[in-house]
C-alpha cells in the first residue's frame, strides 16, 4: 500500500508530513503542485480536497487533508518509532509543544516572512510603521527561537531524546528562515536574522541532527 503526498515545494505544512513519515522510516512517494499554476486549486486535486490546500495524503481509497490529522494517524496505523510520545506523559509533552509550535512559532514566521519571501516586498524604510511591523515580527520569532532553546537545554529533540511530531512541525517553519537568509541577506541582516546559529546554538544543533537522518534528503524542497 503506497503512501502518496501531494504537497507544494517548501509548503511548512506538507513538510511536516514528509518529515513524519521519514522520522518513522516509511515510504513514501511525493506529487509536488505548482502553486504558480494554481494546480492545487484546479481538477483533478480539488477532487481529493475541495479546499485547495495541501498537504493531501492519499493510500489506497484513504484522503486525509491536514497536517496534524495526518501526523496523528501515522502514528496508529504504524505504532513503531511513535511521533506523539512513548508514554501517557511524554504524549502530552508533544501534543503541547507541538499545538504551540502551529499557534506561536508558525504565526510568527507567517508575519515575518510573507512579506519578504511571498510578496517580495522592499525593506520599509527605518522609523516607519511598516518598519516597525517588521522588527516586531522579528522580535516575536526571537521570542520563540527562545523558548526552543530552553526546551533543547532539556533534551536533543523538542520533546524528548527522539523527533517527534514537535519536531516535524518546527523544523520548516525555523528553516524558512535559513532561507530567507540565503534569498534575502541584506534584509535578514538589518533585522537582525543573519546570524541566528550564533545566536540559538542548541536550534543550530538540533537542526544539523534533524538534517543526518536517513532519508532527510528527501523531504527537502526540490527548488532549494
């Protein structure tokens, strides 16, 4: 039984699941949309959601349409190598972190880079309140890049001494950044971005050991 994800290229939310299923150690194969051609707003793929929106997973006659719905139900239909805890208590940990993760760390990222990476936009001049927007977006992602720090004090992974889902969702959104640092240097750098490895060494580690995973390869975004 095949698993298919349909996703677009550098979606966080399809690469949460890429990451899932390769924490798990599943096959898999992946359908990239082209967004640019509104792919996934057209047939055949709005019959396997009506939404429009990726990521899709798809085994057999089965549709699941959502990240964490679909990160859930990896975890029951194949128990081995579990992404939401080993015991009652660490599954509550993860859930916790990783609800955080989508309301906090993903709002912030959204605000920071949807107008740099998605719109383009040119760096507000200084002192201006489209300015401030954007150093205060910056500081909120500082903000969480601190609380990741703090929970990697305790353990390699967010959660635990393994990935877990946490980690599947707040690993796209954190290298999103790394991106924009290698698309838009001199705008990261006049808010203060370009040197966040320095800044957060346990995020810099953790993301180097979420990158030597076998099959991490894989799930990274073919345009990168």
């Amino acid at each position: 039984m095949t698993i298919t994800v349909y996703s677009v290229s550098g979606a966080p939310r399809g690469w949460r699941v890429l990451l899932g299923l390769t924490f798990k150690g599943l096959n898999y194969e992946t359908k990239y949309l082209e967004a640019s051609k509104g792919e996934h707003k057209s047939e055949p793929f709005l019959t396997l959601n009506p939404r429009g929106t990726v990521p899709v997973l798809v085994q057999d006659d089965f549709i699941l349409r959502d990240s964490l719905g679909i990160l859930a139900w990896l975890d029951s239909a194949y128990p081995e190598k579990p992404l939401f805890g080993r015991t009652l208590s660490e599954t509550a940990n993860v859930w916790q972190i990783t609800l955080e993760c989508c309301d906090y760390l993903r709002a912030a990222i959204n605000d920071l880079l949807a107008p740099i990476l998605v719109r383009g936009e040119a760096l507000p001049e200084a002192g201006t309140p489209e300015r401030l927007a954007w150093e205060t977006a910056a500081a909120a992602y500082h903000k969480e890049c601190n609380y990741l720090e703090n929970l990697l004090a305790k353990n390699p992974f967010l959660a635990s001494d393994v990935p877990s889902a946490a980690d599947a969702v707040a690993f796209p959104e954190v290298r999103l950044i790394e991106r924009a640092v290698d698309t838009k240097p001199d705008i990261m750098k006049a808010l203060g971005l370009h040197d966040t490895d320095d800044t957060y060494p346990r995020i810099a580690a953790w993301k180097k050991q979420i990158s030597a995973l076998p099959g991490f390869d894989s799930t990274l975004p073919r345009h990168w």
